[in-house]
C-alpha cells in the first residue's frame, strides 16, 4: 500500500512541476512584435503631442509655439517609453 501511494504523490508532484514551467517558458514576443510595439508608442507620443499642442493654440492663439512645444514634449516622452520597453525585454 505505501508504494501505492509513494507513485500517486509522485504523479501529482510531476504534474505541478510541469504546470510551472508551462507558464514559466511563455515565449518571448518575435522581434517584428517589437519593433512595431516600439515604433507605435514613439509615433503615438508625437502625434498625441501635437494634437493637444494644436488644441491649445487655437484656444490661446499663439499659433505655431504651443504647436512645435508639445511636438518636442511628445518626442521626448514617445524616446523615454521606447527606452522602457527595451530594459523591461532586458530583464
């Protein structure tokens, strides 16, 4: 009787284990995934930049600087969140 049981506890603890590392080896996305995930958040950002910086200029009338601001500000955010995808594909 106590065999019996040893291989069902070892059956169980197999399948746990194996169970674990199913989710454990997820595979990583392919590199045109990622390409196109980072080249869309950098074009986002300078898209979504230049709309609100061109809301804003029709509303105070300051025609083209709030424009070329925000278009910079979106740069700049659309580079920092490229460089945070790459340390988070990094790890």
């Amino acid at each position: 009787m106590p065999k019996n049981s040893f291989k069902i506890r070892l059956k169980i603890a197999k399948n746990k284990l194996s169970r674990k590392n199913l989710y454990k080896n997820k595979q990583s996305p392919s590199s045109i995934g990622t390409a196109f995930k980072m080249s869309t958040e950098l074009v986002s950002a300078v898209v979504v930049g230049t709309i609100i910086g061109f809301i804003l200029d029709k509303t105070f009338g300051t025609k083209p600087w709030l424009i070329l601001i925000f278009f910079f500000v979106g740069v700049v955010a659309g580079i920092l969140n490229v460089f945070k995808s790459a340390k988070k594909m990094q790890k």
